[in-house]
C-alpha cells in the first residue's frame, strides 16, 4: 500500500495508495457497526438489526430499528439494501423516505438505504471503496434526517418541506464527519488482520484531496452561475456560456467544447436553477463541522453536547423552521463561507 522512493541526492517520501488494497481496510460489516456506533455517542441514538422480523424482497435486504438511547422506544426504522443487482436496482447511492412521521396517522419514519456494492464472495467478505465509505456517510445524512424527525405532519417531517438549497447541509456534514482523521481510523479495520489505517496513510489521503479543489471550486460556481443565467437571460446558451465562463474559469475556453449539451442537471434533473445548492449546502456542512471541531474530538462529553443540539435542532425540526433560522438555532449566527475555505488549507496550514 505505501511505497517509499528515493530520490536523488535528497530523501523524497512519495506514499502512493493502492485503491484496491484500501478496500481490505473497509468490510461493510466493520463499517456499519462502527458508524450505527458513532451515531449513537453523537445523537444518543441505538441503531439494531430486526430483519428477522421482516420479509424484505431480497434475501440480502436488512432492516433495521433506531432506537432511542435513553428510554429504548422506537424512533424510525430503515431498509439496507447493500449489493448490485443490475437486473433489477439502478446504480448509485440513495436513501429514499418510504413513509413520514406523521402523528395523527400514528406512523413512524421508515427508509430505504440503497448501495451498490460488490457483493462477498468465497472467504472474502464484501469491501468498500473509499468513495462508497463516502457514499454512505453522505446518505445516511439524509437519513438521519429522514428518520430523527420530531415534525407531527408529514407534509413538514423529515427532510419534507426544507428549502432545496439546504436539503444536503446534514448529508454534507456526516460526510465531513468521515474526514476526520480519528473517525476514518475507527472506521478503518482490515477484514485479516484487523488493524486501523495508518496515520501516515489517513493523511495522505486527506491531503490527496486538495488536489484541485480551487479549480473544481471555481468550476462548481460557473455551473452555478451559469445555471442561473439560463433561468433568467435572454441570450442564447453559447453566448452565456463563454460570458460566464470568462469570469469563473482561469483557463480558456475551447472553440469545440460544448459542455452545456450535457448538463443533464439543469435541464432534466431537479436542480434547474438550483445547481448552486450543491456548493451552498457544502458550505452549510463545513460550518456544522467546525461547530464540533470547535470542542475538539478528545473530550466526548462536550461533543455529545453538541450532538444533541444537532439532534434537536437539524435532525428534528424537518421542514417545520425555515433553513435559515435552524441554523441559527444551532449555531448562534448566521452561516459564514469560512469553514469550507479553511478545508481548503493544507492540513499543517489548519489550526
């Protein structure tokens, strides 16, 4: 996994990361039970497996039940559907609200978490990618929201009701959550010997990841500007397109490209004139983080402290308050871009 080369007359360390190796680290198994572990020291939250008492319409389906910590009583519960099935079951990752929490109806929250993993095969169990490991997190951010939900109707409930360009702000954040060095060590756990990603290795990988990400920050806002100016200009699309392009982008634009022809988000999916709700919900996320950063991931207690405000606050209040006003009720103020420049920095540049 981690190669040391030599170089010249001075000692140049050049760690290169096998992606297929970093899957041994990465069981499903070991990463389920260590984020359902995770979310009940922040949340104070049981997460355990009922499929027994259900008929799932796959034998690999699993259900199961969020509890809450403190009295035992059901909250929600979640379908996990983990493998591909290319027969039957489109690719990618999401997790769908089955049913809302709604009071008059006496209905609680039910889920459907849906992967695409390769499944086990012989002895070797089911392994995930680093960006499946992501994956998850980001999804299960949806779910918590989906399923923590204290909103009596279910028109308000869940992630039901909540402006578009906040709808990814929880996803974003657990996300984020995954970054962190010392939970992607807990979660890390290779399925022979059983040990923890290398610290060496977690950094290296985090660092891997500003690679580029000015550019693909710029590249993000020019979708979003753009996708704007498709909502609101007369002109036509190549003429925005290099307008806007000109004041987004450093490189030049090629004569012979005509990326707009593929945009199938702004034209076909839901985000016509809401791409920039991608970017905005991420800033909302790195701001949610650093509110946990701010107590630091050694002292528990204080971190409960403000996962419980996370859980009252964004995991509970749905599309009851508006976006705005829970984040403040989270935070104290409004949200600042900030925190996502500061993720920006190298990690030895972060205080």
């Amino acid at each position: 996994m981690v190669r040391i080369k030599v170089a010249g007359s001075s000692i140049a360390l050049t760690i290169q990361i096998d992606r297929d190796e970093l899957r041994e680290y990465f069981p499903l198994e070991k990463v389920l039970s260590n984020l359902w572990e995770l979310c009940g020291t922040l949340f104070d939250i049981t997460i355990k497996d009922f499929t027994s008492e259900s008929a799932p319409w796959n034998p690999d389906v699993r259900f199961f039940k969020v509890l809450d910590s403190s009295d035992g009583s059901e909250i929600g519960s979640f379908f996990l559907d983990p493998y591909a099935r290319p027969s039957d079951k489109m690719t990618g990752s999401w997790m769908d609200p089955g049913r809302d929490r709604s009071d008059h109806c006496a209905t609680k929250p039910l889920s459907f978490l849906n992967l695409n993993l390769t499944p086990p095969s012989g002895q070797q169990p089911c392994l995930m990618a680093f960006e499946d490991v992501e994956n998850l997190f980001f999804e299960f951010g949806n779910g918590l929201q989906q399923l923590l939900t204290k909103v009596p109707y279910s028109e308000l409930s869940g992630q039901a009701n909540i402006e578009w360009d906040s709808i990814f702000s929880c996803a974003n954040f657990v996300k984020f959550l995954f970054h962190k060095p010392q939970v992607m060590r807990s979660m890390s756990c290779h399925y022979r010997t059983g040990h923890h990603l290398p610290p060496h290795v977690i950094e290296t990988i985090l660092a891997s990841q500003n690679h580029m990400r000015g550019y693909d920050t710029m590249r993000q806002l020019y979708f979003s500007a753009y996708d704007m100016e498709l909502n609101i200009s007369d002109e036509h699309w190549s003429v925005m397109m290099e307008n806007v392009w000109r004041e987004y982008m450093p490189l030049p634009l090629s004569k012979e490209d005509n990326h707009p022809c593929s945009l199938t988000q702004l034209f076909t999916d839901d985000f016509a004139g809401a791409y920039y709700s991608h970017l905005w919900s991420k800033m909302i996320g790195a701001d949610i983080m650093s509110a946990f950063e701010e107590v630091g991931f050694d002292d528990m207690q204080q971190l409960s402290s403000v996962g419980k405000r996370f859980r009252d606050t964004y995991l509970s209040l749905g599309g009851g308050v508006a976006a705005g006003e829970v984040f403040r009720r989270f935070r104290g103020r409004d949200p600042t871009q900030e925190a996502l420049l500061k993720r920006y920095l190298p990690s030895d540049s972060q205080s």
